[in-house]
C-alpha cells in the first residue's frame, strides 16, 4: 500500500498532459454505488454527533492517469482544463503517469464530489481506443510527471 511518501501535492492550477478516468457509459465515477466516495480512495472522517462525511486534505484522492490504457468506459479530461480550488494533484513517486485527485482543506464529501464533477464536467468519453492509444503515446514520448 502506498503512503504518503509516495507521492507530492503539485501547485499547477491547470491539468499539463490529458487525464483519464474510468466511468461506465454515461459518466466518469467518483462515488461508489451509493454515490459516497470509497474509503480507500481518500482521507474520510464522519462527525459522530451530525453523521456529515468530510474529506481531509492528504496525499489520498481519486485516481487518474496520464497513460491510456486502452480500457472500455474511459474518459479523458484535456490538458489545460482548471484545476479548481480546493482540489490538487498528487503525482505518484512510484507509479509512473498516475495521479490522485485530492483535496486541499477539509470539506464536505458532497464538495468534494462536486468539484470533481465540476473539474470533469468538459470530459469526453474515448470513442476510439486506437486513435487514442496513438495519440497518447506520442504525447507522452517526452517528459512525465
């Protein structure tokens, strides 16, 4: 299991090389089924006395990568689309291309989510997984995070 020494929180305000995510056929998922944000995928603390799940700032966030991987339902965010406050990037030390999606203050989960709808509401859903494998080999030929 990674730790928080495996990644850094980058201060870009906009995303440098196409992201992806998976989805299903309509969307991107943050949430799971029940449309909460799975434990494992970022720091959760639930108010004992109100029941209100917020999101703490950490190296934990939901996952993308600069690597297409050629999968069914993916969806890709551009480079240079807003990184919006109160949510950064942590690039991955170990993983090459990967990246998490976090938060930078404390906030309510249902904020969370919306500034990760709201970073991914320009999304598109790769179509075709061959023209996209070949333009993403080609832009990821120089430097990566």
């Amino acid at each position: 299991m990674k730790t928080e020494k495996d990644f850094y929180i980058s201060d870009i305000r906009e995303i440098e090389r196409d992201l992806y995510r998976n989805g299903n056929s309509e969307i991107p998922k943050f949430t799971n089924k029940d449309g909460n944000i799975r434990p494992q995928d970022s720091k959760l603390s639930k108010d004992s006395r109100t029941g209100i799940v917020y999101v703490l700032p950490s190296h934990a966030g939901v996952s993308a990568s600069e690597v297409f991987d050629g999968g069914k339902n993916r969806w890709k965010i551009k480079e240079k689309s807003i990184i919006p406050s109160g949510l950064a990037i942590a690039v991955d030390k170990v993983t090459l291309g990967h990246v998490h999606i976090v938060a930078t203050r404390r906030m309510k989960q249902s904020e969370y989510i919306s500034l990760l709808e709201d970073m991914f509401e320009k999304a598109e859903k790769i179509m075709n997984t061959s023209a996209e494998m070949a333009t993403n080999k080609s832009k990821l030929s120089g430097k990566r995070a």
